[in-house]
C-alpha cells in the first residue's frame, strides 16, 4: 500500500504539471522611425534607412516615415506622439556650457513643448542636474556634470547618432570679415554685424534649405527661428565669438550675493516703433515667459524667484537657488520684448503669422517674411551699435534644397551658406577661387530620441539593444565621408572640459544587441520575429 500511494501521488504531480498553462509570447508591436525629408537633410534621411534596416533583422517591424521640418518638430515636441525621432540639436554658441544640453533630459522638462519630448524620467540625474546649477566652484561643478553622464548613458533614453564638423562656404568677392564662430560656423549673430562688404552691394545673401518654424519668440522650438530672432531682439549680454559675454542691452550685471544679480541698463534704447525700452519692459517680458507655457527656455529661467523694478534702468533679479550659469547664459538668451505691444497677448502661443509683433530693440529691424522664400531685416541706424555695422541689410533666400542652395553660391545669388555643405559639394567649393570654405567643429549632436513613455522604448533593455543596433561609424565614414565622429553624450568630447571621457559606448555589435535582449526575456518567433 505504500509503494502504491507513492505512485499515485506521483502520476498526480505529473498530471498538475501537464495543466500548468503556457503563456504564450506576443510579438513586438511595429515601431516608426521619424525623421526629415531627404531634400531637407539627405544625412538624416539616409541615416533612418540605415537604422531602420539593422533593426529589422534584430526581428522588428519598422516603417521610416520622412515629415517636413515644422511638422517634425510639432510631432515632436508639441505633441510628443512618435516612437523614434532623428533630429538634431545644434551647437549655438550658448551651449558650450552645459546647461541647456543637460536640460533636455531633465523630467521637469518631460512636458508638451518642452526640451525633453522623450519623457526621460531619473530623479537621481533631476538632482545632479539642480547640484551643477548651483555650484559656482567649476571644478567642482565639472565632477557633477561627469557623474550626470555616467549616470543616464546606461539608460540611452537618447542616442547621440554623431557631432558633424561644421562645413560652410562663402564668397570672398562680395564680402570679408567673415569670421566663424564655435559650433555656428557662419550663420552666427555677429557675422551680419562684422561683414565687411567688398562691392558696391552692403546687402548680406544668406541662402538655406531651412527657414524658421515660426518668428513667434514665445511659441519657436527651432534654432532656425532664434537664429533669424535674436538678430532684432536684443538680450541683457551676448556671447562674443570668444564666447565671452558681452554687456549688450545691459550696461553693468551686478552679483549682490548667490541669489541676488542686479541690472543696469543702458540709457536712450527704444524698440523699433520708437517706444523707450526701461526698465519695466525686463521685468515684464522675463515674467511673461515664466508665467506662460512656453516651456523652450525653462531650463534657463527656472532659477529665477521674482523680479523687481528697481529703477527707471535697474532691475533685481532674485533667485530661488544660486545659478552658476545665470548672468552669463540665462541673461544672454531671453528677448528683450516690449510691453505695450505683448501685454494684452494672453495666449501668445495661438497668435497666427499676421499677430505677431515683430518689433524689437535689436541692431536690426524685421522687414518681411514669405514664407517658403524669404526674409529680410534692415539696419537699425538707431542703435547703440550701428556704427560698428558694414552692411545695410541682411537677406535670407530659402530653397528647396542643399543643391539649389550651392548653386546659388556658385552663381553668386547668395553670399553665404547657412547650413552645412553636403560631403560632395565640399571638394567643389575648394575649386573655386572665389569661395573660401570654412570647417569648424560641431558640440550640437544628431540624435535618436526614444518616447520612453511608449512601448517597447519604456524598456532600458530594448532601448540598449537598439543602440548596439545602429552602426553609426558607417554613417560618419560613408554619409559624412569622415567629416564627423560618433556620438558618445549629450556633450560633445570638442566641448572637453565637461565632457565625460569614461562614459559606456555602445559599439555597433548585432550579437551584443542579441544578446541584451535574450537577457531580458525576449526571443524571436518562426519567423525571426521578436516577441515577449
């Protein structure tokens, strides 16, 4: 009897087993990479494919959907509805220090508009990234900006694809004093005020495939925008091309103490319409922007407490914490906007192209945009700064492409290229006589940016996976033709002081991303597809 009740309780425990239920494992759902057009940006547009093709054979259902530029950008960051985006952020002369770039990964930052449209959410980075702002000793604020990369590249809730060198071009007939300036090349704000015109013509031709997103200062998320803005607007300081900050419509900045600057302005300004710039038109126009949703320059504005009127030409900004960065870059990034014309704006962001005040204080004035074709401003006799300008007016012609853009170098239509060469027109332009190229090396970054928020990219597995899945060497040698390096961080290794050199890379390595995954639980179905 024994041996029998062991038996049966044997042919039990196998019967349980035979009932245990299997759970059956579901494939992937389908993934969309976007990214521009490939008139647009043949280098971003390729670099898709190229992508998109490794991870299909990692076993994943992927379409490449190319948008047009504005509707990229709405997709992106005002709507945040997208798996994957490539797009870049550029090295504006401002972002040599490490703020801004460090600010888009901020999940303060997660927010529709906002500078972190992928959701990365890390409360131990959000604290690093509050420490480094406050500490105003640089070694010390350097060990804070290592540790924060150290801390979020495991993660790859963005993968900086490559730095592209800065290669631009312009006539050397028509113009000179055309100085480059760091991670801007040409297409800076201080090469319209230092051109020295050569000819009879004092009008500077800037031509680009690309044109603003809009010229509302309260509702532009593209560098493209601020480009054209920030020259008729003016700013507190600007960034010389030494990049060193400038008082500009400040006369003196003042640190009282950590947490309290003080401003001075200087005497006689006006805005464009002959209204008198003072005092009130800074306190209003900086607590405008921290009361409205425009969210591109919280990172910079988030230290700000109040703002007080201290004069008809003084103004005291006090902080809710210290800020390293403050008087240098906060000051040297917020337009300066005049009162009487924004104050009954409640809803900024609404305004349609034909509402919105175009006027500034800036050494130039807005003349005209048409849109898909041109702009223009002209000099601004009237400011403090107008007799160290050349040029009498400067001339944006936008085109459908790279291609039309070098063609109008090379005919002479235009004077200057706002955005990079293409690797084939380079050996070209140094043919020319009549064209002086210039390089200079870029600390902006194309990326690849994950929704976090969404499935499978809310997985740090499969977001590594994807990463070791993209061969990003061949994009720089075969796409860039070696004018570039691969992405390692946010910030770039040119930008050396706050870059992190022992940060984990991510090889291109198809077995490694296997690998990573199989770790996770994943596998691939009879038909190589993945699932979980």
């Amino acid at each position: 009897m024994k041996s029998k009740a062991i038996g049966l309780g044997a042919s039990l425990a196998a019967t349980a087993a035979l009932t245990v239920p299997v759970v059956a494992q579901e494939r992937i759902p389908p993934v969309e990479i976007y990214t521009t057009t490939e008139s647009y940006d043949p280098i971003r547009y390729e670099g898709a494919f190229i992508i998109a093709d490794a991870w299909r054979e990692l076993g994943l259902d992927v379409t490449v959907t190319p948008l047009e530029f504005r509707t990229l950008l709405d997709r992106f960051y005002s709507e945040q509805d997208f798996d994957a985006t490539i797009l870049g952020w550029s090295g504006r002369v401002d972002r040599l220090d490490p703020q801004f770039f460090l600010g888009t990964l901020d999940s303060r930052q997660a927010g529709l508009g906002a500078n972190n449209p992928g959701g990365y959410s890390n409360p131990d980075y959000d604290a690093l990234f509050d420490a480094q702002g406050a500490e105003f000793d640089v070694n010390a604020r350097q060990a804070i900006v290592h540790e924060m990369q150290e801390l979020y590249v495991p993660d790859v809730p963005v993968v900086v694809l490559f730095n592209r060198d800065e290669v631009v071009a312009y006539n050397n007939t028509t113009f000179a004093n055309m100085n480059a300036m760091a991670g801007e090349a040409l297409y800076s704000e201080w090469v319209p005020m230092e051109a020295e015109p050569l000819t009879d013509r004092a009008t500077l031709r800037i031509g680009g495939p690309q044109e603003p997103d809009n010229v509302n200062p309260l509702a532009s998320t593209s560098v493209w925008g601020w480009k054209w803005m920030r020259l008729y607007y003016d700013r507190l300081v600007r960034l010389s091309p030494d990049v060193e900050p400038v008082p500009w419509a400040a006369s003196e900045v003042t640190p009282v103490d950590d947490v309290t600057i003080d401003v001075t302005l200087r005497e006689g300004m006006s805005f464009h319409d002959g209204e008198l710039l003072t005092a009130e038109d800074v306190v209003f126009t900086f607590e405008y922007y921290m009361n409205s949703d425009y969210s591109y320059f919280d990172s910079y504005l988030a230290a700000i407490d109040t703002v007080e009127q201290t004069g008809d030409l003084s103004v005291r900004f006090n902080l809710r914490e210290p800020s390293a960065p403050f008087a240098t870059i906060t000051l040297s990034q917020i337009p300066i906007l005049p009162q009487h014309l924004w104050e009954g704006i409640e809803d900024p962001g609404e305004l349609t192209p034909d509402e919105i005040p175009t006027v500034g204080s800036g050494p130039f004035v807005f003349n005209r945009y048409d849109r898909g074709e041109f702009m223009s401003i002209t000099t601004n006799a009237d400011h403090f700064h107008a007799d160290e300008i050349a040029v009498d007016a400067v001339e944006f012609v936008i085109y459908a492409d790279a291609e039309g853009v070098f063609t109008a170098l090379q005919t002479g239509q235009i004077d200057m290229t706002a955005w990079r060469l293409e690797p084939g027109q380079i050996p070209l332009a140094e043919e020319n006589e009549e064209l002086t190229v210039v390089s200079v090396p870029d600390f902006g970054y194309y990326h690849m940016t994950f929704n976090t928020r969404r499935a499978p990219f809310d997985d740090v597995a499969v977001r590594r996976a994807l990463t070791m899945a993209m061969d990003r060497e061949r994009m720089v040698n075969v796409l860039l033709d070696g004018r570039g390096e691969v992405g390692t961080s946010i910030i770039a290794p040119v930008n050396a002081f706050w870059h992190a050199p022992f940060i984990e890379r991510f090889e291109f390595d198809m077995e490694a991303a296997r690998a990573e995954l199989e770790g996770a639980g994943y596998s691939w179905d009879a038909d190589g597809r993945l699932q979980r």
